[in-house]
C-alpha cells in the first residue's frame, strides 16, 4: 500500500504542475507573420489571437483576398509556433514521456 501512497501523491503532484504549465501557455505569446513581415498575427500558446498589425501598404480594397490569404497564413504560422511551445512545455512537464499518436496534452 505504501507504493500506492506514492503514485497517488506523484499524480497530484503532476496534475499541479499540468495546472501551473496551462497558466503560464495562457500567458506565452507567439508571433507569425507573412509577406516579410508585413502582416503579424500574435497569439496565446493556447491559440488565442492577442493582436494583429499590418502594414498600411497592403490595404488596397480593391484586392482584399490577398489581405485575407496573407492574415491567415500570418495565423497559421502563429499556430504552429503555438503548437510548438505547447508540446515543449509538456513535453518537459512528462519528462519527455511518448504519448500514443492522436493523443494531446492536456487531454
């Protein structure tokens, strides 16, 4: 029993470190961009947009479908740095342990 003692404490203390990691990906900010910079969307490492700045040259309402394509690949690059510092983060939180394909921290 006094190995079950020890794996109930481990899983507390791992669901308190997974708290403490989800506050800190709230406050970690990314930044993607596109078109060298002209277009730069900033997000949470949990995917929540903080900002969005794009250059005055790329306004032309004549052409808004380029401004479009370049705001979401600009978010897609956040994302995926997101993304990235979201499976560091958890990935140092499990010591590195191999989740099954398909499957995210946290659940």
């Amino acid at each position: 029993m006094k190995n079950l003692g020890n794996l109930m404490k481990q899983a507390k203390a791992m669901q308190e470190n997974m708290e403490k990691a989800q506050a800190e990906l709230e406050t970690l900010e990314v930044e993607g961009e596109s078109a060298a910079g002209m277009v730069r969307v900033t997000l949470n490492a949990k995917g929540r947009m903080r900002g969005l700045k794009i250059d005055p040259s790329l306004v032309d309402p004549s052409d808004t479908e380029m401004l479009e394509d370049l705001i979401t690949a600009a978010h897609n690059d956040a994302r995926t740095k997101a993304e990235a510092a979201t499976q560091e983060k958890m990935s140092a939180l499990t010591g590195g342990l191999e989740l099954p394909p398909g499957m995210k921290l946290p659940f």
